[in-house]
C-alpha cells in the first residue's frame, strides 16, 4: 500500500476521534516523522508513515530516539490495520 494512503487514512482516523493529525515539516531539522497526532486530552504522538513493507532510514531513526528522549511516543506505521490499534496506545496513557 502507498505511503500517501495509509497517511489518509491516519488522518481520517484521528480526525473521527476528534483529533489533529499535522502535518510535520522541518526545513532546518530533516528526518522528522511525518505527523504529528493531537488527540483529546492532550495526547501526543509522532509518527512516520511508510509504504507496506518499508522502514525507517537512518536519520529517520536517530530522530525517533532523540525524540523518545524527550518522553515522546514515534511510530512508524506501515499498514493501515495497525492505525486503530496505535491511536488506542496514544489515548491510554
């Protein structure tokens, strides 16, 4: 499945949840997750979205640490069945 469709569906996921799914963009700081999920009660969560089957470059990564550092929840989220189950894991803590 194409990365740009399992973003959709993230999007459309989060909004029914009456979220934010934001798009993330970092001219000066490459490597960051695609999105950032908003959710009610102020939970938050990044993630990165690939086509079926890819994975994470280098980069991508490090930022993923460097973000869980910071006590951040990253996700890379590579098929659309796994969307109900990370936005459940974003809203339980």
């Amino acid at each position: 499945m194409q990365e740009k469709t399992i973003e959709n569906k993230l999007k459309k996921a989060v909004v029914n949840r009456g979220g934010l799914c934001v798009k993330f963009v970092s001219p000066s700081f490459a490597g960051v997750p695609d999105r950032i999920v908003l959710l009610p009660g102020g939970q938050l969560a990044f993630v990165e979205t690939k086509a079926t089957g890819e994975k994470m470059r280098p980069l991508q990564k490090r930022r993923k640490r460097q973000l869980e550092a910071l006590g951040f929840k990253v996700y890379c989220l590579d098929n659309t069945e796994m969307i109900g189950e990370l936005l459940n894991e974003i809203q339980s803590t």
